[in-house]
C-alpha cells in the first residue's frame, strides 16, 4: 500500500489545481489562490513521502508533472488572463490571452525537468510551484491592499511583463537549491535555514506581499552561493 501514498498526494495536487480553475473561471480569485497554496503543499509533500518511504516509479513522476502542469501551468495562465481583463476595457480583445505564454513555458519547464539527469539534487530555472506562487499572490494582494498597490499591480504592462520574466525564468540556465533537508545540522543546510527563516519573517510582516520577494530571496541566495549541479550521465 505503501507505494500508492505519494501517487494519491500528487492526486490531491491535481483536485486542488482543476479547484483553483473552477474558481478563477467563477471570478472569485481569492479563493482560486487559496487551493494554489492547498496544490503545492501537496507537491510539496508527494516528494516528501516518496523519499521517506523509498518508493518511486515511472508512473509517479509522469503523474506528478502530469499534475503539476495543470496545478501550476494552466492555472497560472488562467489568473493571468483573469487579471489582464481586470486591468482595462481599453485593451485589445486579444491581449489577455498572452497570460498563457505562462502556461507554456510551464509545460516545457516540466519536460526539460522530467529528462534533465542535472537536477537530480537541484533545479535549473525556477521550479513552477515558485512561479505559480507568485502568481496567485496577486489577488491576495489585491484583496487586502494595504500598501495602495493595486494600481500598480493592475497595470497591464506590469502583468505582461511579469509574465515574459517568470516564463524565461521557468526556462533559464540559473541553478538554484532544492528544499531537500538530508540532515539537519546547520553546516549542510545554511543556505536553506537562512531561506526559511527570512522568508517567514518576510510572511509575518507583509503578508501575500511578501511572496514575490520570497521567490526573488530564493533567486538571489542561489545565484549569491550557486547550488553544485551534477554532469549529466555519459
């Protein structure tokens, strides 16, 4: 039995991604982030229990970016679209669609991970749970707009060009660390500690703001001190 426990984790990854689409198709974004946040705990956690069980199979890495690419591919590029409309009545008919180039880039990001032997320890280019994160942290901001942001977040050319930054970031040559603890002594994981202990005081005092300055963190620390990345095998 134990081998199907992270498979039906990776599943409850997909409900709350086909979740989070039926409420951004509905208007109601906020809510549509909160199974975003539901989505990639479960990510978050299928890995977790893979590894702690020493289970794995083909078919739960073709099921996990088979999730992945809904949960963190289509819905970022739904929220994108949902929010380009929200940004102006001015704008040409086609222009929210762009919001999907987002989706993408997920879609080759996921490929490139599943084949890629260097990222068996580490990433190369932003995971898309981080990009979706980001994403979905929009609404949320919006919501509870305590630092008179919105103008500035619903600015079309803001969203346009957040969605070219996280697309070529899903894609890039950058290596970054892998929240993967093999140990807990603070030597080995420094890099991580720092990561998390910033990122919540980061959330404490800022909120949903604080999400995409998380994700920039995560990009600075691992360009600032580059995550060691295996040759791929002969």
């Amino acid at each position: 039995m134990k081998k199907h426990i992270p498979n039906a984790v990776t599943c409850l990854n997909l409900f709350s991604g086909c979740l989070a689409l039926r409420f951004i198709f509905a208007d109601e974004l906020v809510l549509a982030a909160y199974f975003v946040a539901l989505a990639a705990l479960f990510d978050f956690f299928d890995g977790l229990l893979a590894r702690a069980l020493h289970v794995s199979s083909p078919i739960g890495k073709d099921l996990d970016s088979l999730a992945d690419v809904v949960s963190f591919g289509v819905v970022p590029g739904a929220f994108l679209y949902a929010l380009l409309h929200q940004a102006g009545t001015d704008l040409p008919d086609w222009l929210p669609y762009a919001g999907f180039v987002i989706t993408v880039f997920s879609a080759l990001r996921l490929a490139k991970f599943n084949n890629d032997t260097r990222q068996s320890e580490s990433f190369i280019g932003l995971p898309t749970p981080a990009c979706t994160l980001v994403v979905a942290s929009l609404p949320l901001i919006l919501a509870d707009d305590q630092f008179a942001l919105t103008p500035f977040l619903l600015s079309p050319w803001l969203l346009l060009g957040l969605t070219a930054l996280l697309s070529g970031l899903l894609v890039a040559e950058i290596p970054l660390f892998a929240l993967k603890f093999k140990a807990l002594s603070w030597q080995a994981n420094k890099q991580r500690f720092v990561f998390l202990l910033l990122s919540l005081g980061l959330l404490v005092g800022l909120g949903a703001v604080a999400v995409p300055l998380i994700v920039l963190l995560y990009v600075l620390l691992s360009v600032l001190s580059p995550a060691t990345i295996s040759a791929p095998a002969a």
